[in-house]
C-alpha cells in the first residue's frame, strides 16, 4: 500500500513492483510500467539535506537529464509518512562478478572510474555544501584485537584477528597520518566496487549507488577500488596482478595519483584495523562472515605481494 501511494506522486498507477533488496541503508523495489521501468528507492537514517546533496551529484555525473524521475510537485524526493523516496531510471545492462574480469575490462573500468574523478573533483569547486565521506583511518585497534582474541572460540575467527593484529604491529600510526596530511580531498563516490557498475547497452559504465559520496581521499577511494574491484580468491596471482595492472594503465590514461607506495600502506593500515564484521562474529549473517573471510584473504594476499604490487602501481602506465 505505502508503495503504491508513494508512485501515485509520479502519476505511476497499475506498475508491477518486484522487491530487490532490503538493507540498513535503503529499501529498493523495481517498478514496471509497460514499456518504462524504474527503481525505486526508500532512504533510511539519513537527513534531507544530505540526500539533496546525493542527488545533486547523480544528476551532475548522469548525461540524461530524466534520470531522476520528478514528481508531481516538481521535486526529485518525495516525503511519505517521513520517509524518503527517490525513483530513477532503470538501467538496463550486466553486472559482472569479480571471477568474469579480465585485462581489457579492468582498463575500461579504470578508465571510466578517471573519468567519473574528473567530474567530481570540477562539481566540488562549485558545490555549496561540504560532506565528508564516512571514511575514516582511526589509531590501531590492537588492544580490542587482542581482547578479541582472548575470548575468540572460533578458531577461523581467531586466525583473522591475528593476521590483523601481526600486520599492525609491523605499521607506524604516524607514518599513515603524515601521508594523509599530504593528500587533498575532494567529492569521492565513497563505495566503488564491481557490484555498484552496470554496463549499460551501449556498453558505456554507469556507476549507482552514491549514499557513501562526500569528501574524501581521491587517493584512497583508487586504492580501494583497484583492489576490491581487481582482487579475486579465486584467480591465480598472475591474473589478479594482470588485472590491477588493467585498472592503473586505464586510470592514468585518464587521471593520475599520488605514490603508490604510499596509496597501498594506508589500505592495508585501514583493512588490517577494521573491525567491521568482526565484532559479535557469533551474531553475524552468513554474508557478513563471507565478506570478512574475503576482506582478510585480501589482506593477506596484498601483504604477500607488496613488492610486487608497489612495482606495478609506479611503473605501469
């Protein structure tokens, strides 16, 4: 019913609406109207200030001025029992998976993330509001780490806790700090990766999803990106090396970044003190536990090839 009474506001009556995801952050439902189709999108614990900001950046980076559907008041959210609702265009298009990317996409792909930085960092200079980005790269968890450790009955669980905690040791703090202080912010996406890029028919990539957006590190949202993009369990060394290797030639040939080195330090400091699905480990989902088992895989993964990664990132282009 509550759907069906938020579409009315778009003249949208009689739609087939599929469920596609519930999460913490938004719900989202397809809407099928004939011909036309759409998402639509309930944002949750977020201001309304923010989500203008959101849709200010969407609008700026999308070529087709309708991808935002309006509703009947002329505005692109609508407030419904206080909640907030956005409709957008339905992309139509593949998405990938990490196994099916190869050399030739992960050029593409980090051609069209350049690209996207170009337009971000030119809306910033003109954009009256500043958000940051809800990143943050906070002082070693090592004293909860070990108390994790301690009361850890999992022995999984526990192996991932040391390998943060063996890792972070080895790290200076200050260091980490000292490189940030070097870097600037500008708007970032906030949450780059394979499962937020869409080709579209016309092979271009579209990239969703921008409730992480504000202002951040360009640098770190690259380095984030390269590996959660470029880094997969499943394929050998040589092809997850191939593949970043894809993804900085096709980013440089577009935009450039700051020391590599420096770029990948500060993403192993940040993945090895996260404690995001690690906390109440026993309470967590299925897919909260994959996701940390694939966070520490890459984690111990990058430690291993660091030399070969930091040879990589300064020399290809």
């Amino acid at each position: 019913m509550v759907k069906k009474k938020v579409l009315e506001f778009y003249d949208i009556n009689n739609a087939v609406v599929f469920d596609i995801e519930k999460g913490n952050i938004n719900d989202v439902w397809k809407v099928e109207l004939g011909d036309e189709s759409y998402i639509l999108k309930k944002f949750k614990k977020i201001e309304y200030e923010r989500l203008k900001y959101i849709i200010s950046i969407e609008n700026e980076l999308n070529e087709d001025s309708n991808f935002i559907k309006k509703n009947k008041e002329n505005e692109y959210i609508t407030i419904y029992n206080n909640e907030f609702y956005v409709i957008y265009k339905y992309i139509f298009g593949q998405k990938f998976c990490r196994e099916d990317l190869m050399f030739d996409m992960a050029i593409d792909i980090g051609k069209y993330i350049g690209k996207v930085h170009n337009k971000l960092e030119v809306f910033g200079t003109k954009c009256d509001k500043e958000f940051s980005a809800k990143l943050n790269i906070r002082p070693p968890n090592i004293i909860e780490i070990k108390t994790l450790i301690e009361e850890s009955k999992d022995n999984k669980y526990t192996e991932f806790l040391k390998n943060k905690l063996e890792i972070l040791e080895k790290i200076n703090y200050n260091s980490i700090v000292e490189i940030l202080e070097k870097y600037s912010k500008q708007i970032v996406h906030g949450d780059v990766y394979l499962e937020n890029l869409i080709l579209d028919l016309q092979k271009n990539w579209q990239l969703i999803d921008y409730e992480q957006t504000g202002l951040f590190y360009k640098e770190y949202e690259i380095i984030r990106a390269l590996f959660m993009i470029c880094y997969c369990e499943k394929h050998s060394d040589e092809d997850n090396l191939n593949n970043i290797k894809g993804f900085i030639k096709g980013y440089r040939s577009i935009n450039s970044f700051m020391n590599f080195e420096n770029m990948l330090n500060i993403f192993i400091f940040s993945i090895a003190n996260s404690l995001y699905c690690f906390r109440n480990w026993e309470s967590l989902s299925i897919g909260e536990k994959e996701f940390a088992t694939y966070r520490n895989s890459m984690l111990i993964w990058m430690e291993k090839n660091k030399f070969k990664l930091i040879d990589i990132g300064e020399k290809w282009k």
